[in-house]
C-alpha cells in the first residue's frame, strides 16, 4: 500500500508539461497505478465505467497526505475556472438528508464551458436521472473534475483536452431545477470541497496547490453517522424529535424547515 502512494506521489511529480503525448501517458500511469492499488486492497475498486471509477470504502484509512499542484505556468500548467458565475449550492448536506458532492455554478443555457486543467476525457455521456449530459476528464496530476447538465456535449471519451478547451454548453439536463454546472474534483473518485480553491464568481483559482489529507474527507463521517426517518401517517416534528431524543429546533435546523413545516408521510428527515 505505501508504496502504491509512494508510486502515485512520484507520478504527480513529474507529469506536467504541454507535450499532449506527455499527458496521455502520465493519465496511463495513473490508471495503472488506481489498478494495481485496487488489487493489493480490497477495499479499493476500480471500473472505468462509471464517474467516481475508483471509489475506495474509507479513503481516509488508506491515504497519506499529498500535495496536487493545480497549476504551474512555469511549467506549462494551468487551470481555468470552467465557468464564472455565482455559487448557487455548495458541498455538503442540503434539504437536511440530501448530500451534494460538487458546486452548482449559474449559467445561461448554451454558455461555454471549458476543461479546467489539461487532460483526457474519461467518460463522456448522458445520465438521465442525475447528471444529464456529462464528462469525466482525468488530468495528469492525480486528480479528475466532473461537469454535469450540460445542453450539449462538445467532447467525447478518450479525447484530449487543453485547459480552457470548450467541453460543453450550459444547460439543465438530467435531476436539474434550472440551468446550472454541477462541478466536482475527486481524488482517487472521492469528491473533494474546492470552494476555498476556486472563485467561480470572479473566475480567479485561489490557490495553486490541494493539499489532501485523511482529514479532508472528514465529511465522510458525517456521513456515515448521519440517520435518517421516514415519516408515517400521524407523526409530527414533535413525536419525532422525541423519538431520536433531540429538540424540534435541532430537527428544524438539520433538514431546512421551519417548526411550522407540514410533514408528508414517506418524506426522509435527517435525525442526526
Ligand atoms: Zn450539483
């Protein structure tokens, strides 16, 4: 296993440059590495096929800190915010028991949205109940960036991209309320909270490096100890809150609602 991060952290050394030829066999590399990984442990797997293709059961018990260098002019590497526009969700839980694992960034339909950083298209597709027409692209630092809901899809899988290359057109395809970029980084497939790392509303990268450590998928645990409660016929915010031994305010609180709020039966809560 160390040496298998040993091997990942040496491959995000060396890969950058503007030599395309370069990228693709540094991207080679880190499919290679992501494989043999997920065959030493078993708790790791890896499938091309779907978004988050190595998706480890406890990343945090399994990595060691590593720096990602976002961008790099001196060396021919740099990132482009995809599109500049207001945040309009961020990562995290929203409604209370739904976690969201990227950013929503406002757009127009048909407004350009172009690869953050140099790489390869992973995945190119569409995703009919989640994230409408999308790409997967993985760069040759380690890490990969999803974008979702796209009107139309200007690339497709195994095709080479610069950062700052149209990808896509804004659009609302898939679980979508309005025109909007779903925008994820992952590492590894888990996806990271980059809202400190990039302004999309000035359209400015923040910072050039990501620091990841076990504790930046702290959310994990979150996650794991949240529970949820399927509302019945006749329960209230009240009986509720008393069955999981918290207050209405703190239920309130957790699922966005007000303590006025009218309960449907079958409607998930957050209880914890
Ligand atoms: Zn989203």
């Amino acid at each position: 296993m160390q040496r298998s991060f040993w091997l990942l952290s040496l491959l995000l050394s060396w890969a950058f440059g503007t030599d395309s030829l370069k990228v693709a066999s540094s991207i080679r590399m880190l499919y290679a590495s992501l494989e043999s990984l997920s065959e030493q442990l078993p708790k790791v797997w890896w499938d091309r096929q779907w978004v988050g293709a190595c998706r480890p059961k406890d990343i945090r018990s399994i990595i060691a800190p590593v720096r990602i260098t976002l961008q790099k002019p001196e060396e021919g590497f740099y990132f482009v915010v995809p599109i500049q526009g207001a945040l309009n969700s961020g990562f995290g839980f929203r409604r209370g028991w739904q976690f969201h694992f990227g950013l929503d960034i406002d757009l127009k339909v048909g407004d350009t949205v172009v690869a953050a950083m140099d790489g390869e298209v992973r995945l190119a597709g569409y995703d009919p109940g989640g994230y409408g027409y999308f790409c997967v692209i993985a760069h040759p630092n380690g890490v990969e960036t999803v974008y979702g809901h796209f009107s139309r899809l200007l690339v497709t899988p195994e095709q080479l991209v610069k950062a700052g290359d149209p990808i896509g057109l804004g659009g609302s395809t898939g679980r979508s309320t309005g025109p909007h970029l779903h925008f994820e980084l992952r590492f590894m497939g888990e996806p990271i909270d980059v809202s400190a790392l990039i302004d999309f509303p000035s359209g400015e990268l923040i910072e050039s490096e990501l620091y990841i450590t076990p504790e930046t998928f702290a959310h994990l645990s979150t996650l794991s100890s949240a529970m949820y409660h399927v509302v019945r016929r006749g329960e209230s915010l009240y009986t509720i809150a008393r069955r999981y031994g918290v207050t209405v305010r703190y239920l309130c609180a957790l699922n966005g609602l007000s303590t006025r709020s009218i309960l449907r039966p079958g409607q998930y809560l957050r209880v914890r």
